[in-house]
C-alpha cells in the first residue's frame, strides 16, 4: 500500500469552513472593542476639559468657549490615537452668569472617521456632572 502526503480535499475545506466561521465571530467582537476603546479616550478628553473649564472659571468668573484659551492646541481638539482622528472635542455652548441664573457650560465630542461607526455617538457634559451620548444606552456608552 502506497503512502500518500497532503490533504484531501474534503479535508481543506473543512479547515476553510472552520476558519471562515471563526473569522466571522471574531472580527465584530474586535471592531466592538476597538469602538469600545476609542470611547474611553472621547471620555477621558471630555472630562480633561471640563476640568480646565473649572481651572479657568475660578480665575475668571466665567467658563471661555475657546478650546484655545484653556490651553490646547486646537479649537476643536481632534481626539488622536495612532495618528488618526475619531473623536473631535469642543465647547457647544456656555452661559453667562447673572442674577438668577448661574453660568454654565456644555461640552460635546464628536465621533469622526470609523468611530461614526459607534452606536454611542456624540458624548456631552455639562457643568453640573451630567452626561449624556446622541444614541444608545447612556450607562453603557460611559461605563469605562
């Protein structure tokens, strides 16, 4: 009897359908978790600058819708990991004091490139600790 070397053919394609099924299951839970990251740094960057805010409020009196004046580079702050952009940081809106009314300030991150992909979508933050996303389930979207 003859000994043969190699594989059979039925034998490949089991190992094709195999990885194809593997491949299947693992590249959505990837992708998720890549989103998943990119979401920590919009967070940490939005918090950043909501303490800036804070830092510049008890010197001035006021909150500065200039991303310039509290000491970044950019107005709005591009959220960079790896060289690429997925999150762009900025002041949506602030409100001065006055008699009845405390100021306040509220601040968004904007998903950019492949993070539009993400179900969170856009994170905001007020001066008052509250936040809040654009889509998807608040407690999820923040938890880190």
């Amino acid at each position: 009897m003859k000994k043969t070397k190699g594989f059979t053919l039925l034998e490949l394609m089991v190992v094709v359908v195999i990885a194809g099924i593997l491949t299947s299951i693992a590249l959505p839970a990837y992708r998720a978790y890549v989103l998943k990251s990119h979401r920590t740094a919009a967070i940490n960057a939005i918090l950043d600058l909501a303490s800036r805010q804070a830092r510049y409020y008890t010197t001035n009196n006021a909150y500065t819708t200039s991303l310039l004046t509290l000491g970044f580079p950019a107005d709005p702050m591009p959220v960079i990991i790896g060289g690429t952009t997925y999150y762009n940081l900025g002041v949506a809106s602030v409100t001065a004091a006055t008699a009845t009314v405390p100021a306040a300030f509220s601040l968004q991150a904007t998903p950019a490139g492949n993070q539009l992909n993400d179900t969170c979508g856009t994170y905001t933050y007020t001066d008052l600790g509250q936040k809040g996303i654009s889509s998807g389930t608040l407690s999820d979207c923040w938890k880190q």
